[in-house]
C-alpha cells in the first residue's frame, strides 16, 4: 500500500514539475537583457549596461549631417556606450521619463531580434545566446518624431 502511494506522489510531482517548465517563459532571459540595457541606460548603471552587451557591439543610427543636410550612418563600440552610460549617473533619466517596453520579435535557436520601445527613440537589437546568457550584439536605433524635433532633425534623412 505504501509502495503505491509513493508512486502515486512521484508521479504527480513529477507532472508538476513538467508543466512548470512548460509554462516557465521561454524568453525571460532575452527580456532580462534588454532591460539590463534600458534601465541601465537610464539609471547610468554602467556595470548593468556591460552585462547586457557583447563585448563586439555595434550600436547604429541614421544621424544627421547638419553641413550636408544628408543622412550619416553613425557607429558606437561597446566600450564607448559603457562609458556613456557611466557618465549618465551624474545625471539620471527622471523616473516620469522613462518608458521600457520590450517586445521579443523572433527567436532562433541561439540568436534573437527584440524591440525596446523607450522614451526618446525606439531600438531594434540582435542577441545572441553564448555561454548559457543572452548578450545584445547589433543595435539599430532612431528617435522618435518628438524627439527628432527637439534635437532639430529632420524626420526623413
């Protein structure tokens, strides 16, 4: 009787703990990540912004080139967002500014494409799974119109 009560209770726990890995969010660590990188940035914690990004980031946007009036392609390295990031504890992001959507687009295997909706701009960000943790490796970024409008550029490049 107790051999089969045992059983019984094993089974069910094991069952229990095959639906909580099949309902545990398979995308929790790409979300971790990308938050990592947006509450990083705007708390100025540059060490929360490092464990985000793979150390051969490339960060881009379309500038603008006021003398020429066209659009540049403007580049950042990890190392250079790390130390901007630093340089923004001095002063952070208010709390009432800060927007921090993030929307998993598609993932493959060991890679990843997310959005991050944030107040100022709106980022595009390739991630890769390497040694069992997601690290952001492209970014594509632009401002939003507001935002294009208060740095004085225009909406179309």
């Amino acid at each position: 009787m107790w051999k089969t009560y045992a059983a019984a209770v094993l089974a069910v726990g094991g069952l229990c703990g095959v639906v909580a890995s099949q309902t545990a969010d398979p995308n929790e660590g790409i979300r971790k990540t990308a938050l990592d990188y947006v509450e990083g940035w705007y708390t100025g914690d540059a060490a929360r912004m490092e464990r985000a990004l793979h150390p051969d980031l490339a960060k881009r946007h379309l500038g603008h080139d006021p003398r020429s009036g066209k659009g540049k392609v403007e580049h950042m390295s990890a190392l250079t967002l790390i130390q901007f990031t630093r340089r923004q504890a001095e002063k952070p992001t208010p709390e009432g500014d800060r927007t921090a959507k993030v929307t998993v687009l598609d993932v493959y295997g060991n890679t990843a494409s997310v959005r991050a909706d944030m107040h100022d701009w709106i980022d595009y960000m390739h991630m890769v799974k390497s040694g069992g943790q997601w690290k952001i490796v492209n970014v594509l970024w632009e401002p939003t119109p507001e935002t294009k409008k208060r740095w004085g550029m225009p909406e179309e490049l």
